[in-house]
C-alpha cells in the first residue's frame, strides 16, 4: 500500500501543478477583435475553452485521487464507492486512484 499511496501522492502533486498553471492570468493581449473571420481572437477564445475543458477533466481526477487517499487511510481503498465490491486489480494498476468499479464507473 506505501506504493500506491506514493503513486497517488505524485499524482496529486502533477494535478496540483498543472491546475496551477492553468489557473495563471493570460499575458496582455493588446486589442484583439471577434469578427466574422478567424481570427487571433476566435483562435484564443477556442483555445481557452478547451482549456476550461482540460481544467474541469483535472478537478475531476484530482477528486479522485484525494478520495483514494481518504480510502487508503480508512481501509476501504480497493472497494468502489458505490456498490462497496472490489475494484478489479487491472483497474487499480492503471488507474490507482479508481474509486468506482467498472460497472458503476461506465454510468
């Protein structure tokens, strides 16, 4: 278990990182229009939605692995959250901060 709780600790610490990161404020952007055409600004604006969507995917994992190490220090690490049965083994070595089996995670 000292490994996994290793693995999910460097995992929190990345997220942690990569959030704050995408947490920093954009540089000047000097006057940048939205016109009809593609543009600078249509191209920043798409960007930043699909960094939105990069940072809600980030919260999301981030929620997971603190709630994998709340079941580590618990005992309940390995057991979905949902159904309270045992979370496959292959699951748990690819994703080690899985809280939910496979059935209850494909809802």
């Amino acid at each position: 278990m000292e490994d996994v709780a290793a693995r999910l600790h460097a995992k929190k610490a990345e997220l942690d990182a990569q959030m704050a990161l995408m947490e920093t404020r954009p540089g000047e952007q000097g006057s940048i229009s939205f016109g009809k055409r593609v543009g600078e600004g249509t191209s920043m604006a798409v960007d930043r939605l699909s960094q939105v969507a990069v940072h809600d995917q980030l919260q999301v994992t981030l929620a997971d692995v603190t709630r994998a190490l709340e079941k580590l220090d618990e005992g309940s690490y390995g057991r979905c959250d949902v159904c309270g049965e045992p979370i496959g083994q292959d699951r748990l070595e690819a994703l080690p901060w899985a809280v939910l089996c496979v059935t209850d995670a494909a809802r």
